[in-house]
C-alpha cells in the first residue's frame, strides 16, 4: 500500500504481502531478518516481544520526494533494534562509517592530518603476554 501526502511518501509492507523494497540489497537484509526471527523463536529464553519487533522491522518505511531533482530519500523507518537484527546492524554500520568519515573529515582539515588505515596481525597470546605483544607491536609500527 503506497500512500502520499505532499512529499512524504508513505510505504507498509504485512506480513502476509511479499517483500517490495525498491533496493536489493534492503530486500535480502529484510529476508534475513524474518529468518533470523525464526531461528531465535525455536531458542528458550528468548523474549517473544523482541522476536515480533525483529518480524515486523522496517515494515513501514517514510520517504521523503523531491520532485524537482526526481529524487526520494528514506526518511524514517521503523526499526527493531535488536542487537542480532541484520537491517538494523547493517543501518548502525552505515551510521557508524558516515560519523567516523565526518570525524577524519573534520581532523584533516582543521590539525593538517593524515590517516592511515593499518592492520597488524599475530597469533593468539597468553594473557601474561600480552603487554609485550602490544610492545612489540607498537615497535614494528614506528619502524
């Protein structure tokens, strides 16, 4: 059911409709979370409330149209926010890089800083270890 109002547009998806979300990748991420619900309700000790919110997550999704550019954006959905919510978690990673990429923005330009991204790997250590593992870690980044 589509209903617009101006340059809101308004999308409802039930339970019983299949799933049409204009973009792929929102379409799977949705299927995945009904099949996350389903998983987690065969599990004990699990709160049914939260099982519900993950099936019903993004049902109702508000965008706003901007028919001068022929443009629409998301601008509010509906969402479970439960922790093993794949939709939710894949909006919080979006939200998360956005906010780091002002930050590093906002630091390269105003204190002249350049970023470098870095991974240093190793095996596993003991917890008495570790100290001298970060030590030598640190050590191979100034070299």
């Amino acid at each position: 059911m589509n209903l617009k109002k101006e340059n809101i547009s308004l999308k409802y998806f039930n339970s019983n409709e299949k799933i049409y979300l204009d973009d792929e990748r929102l379409t799977n991420l949705k299927r995945n979370s009904k099949k996350v619900a389903s998983f987690l309700s065969e599990i004990k000790g699990i709160k049914k409330n939260k099982i519900i919110r993950m099936k019903n997550c993004s049902n109702v999704l508000i965008y706003k149209n901007f028919k001068e550019i022929n443009y629409r954006k998301l601008f509010k959905a509906f969402t479970c926010k439960v922790l093993l919510c794949p939709l939710c978690m894949a909006r919080k990673s979006i939200l998360l890089k956005n906010n780091l990429y002002k930050v590093l923005k906002f630091g390269a330009k105003e204190h002249e800083l350049e970023y470098i991204h870095l991974v240093l790997t190793q095996k596993n250590c003991k917890v008495e270890e570790l100290g001298k593992s970060v030590d030598l870690l640190l050590k191979a980044f100034i070299k």
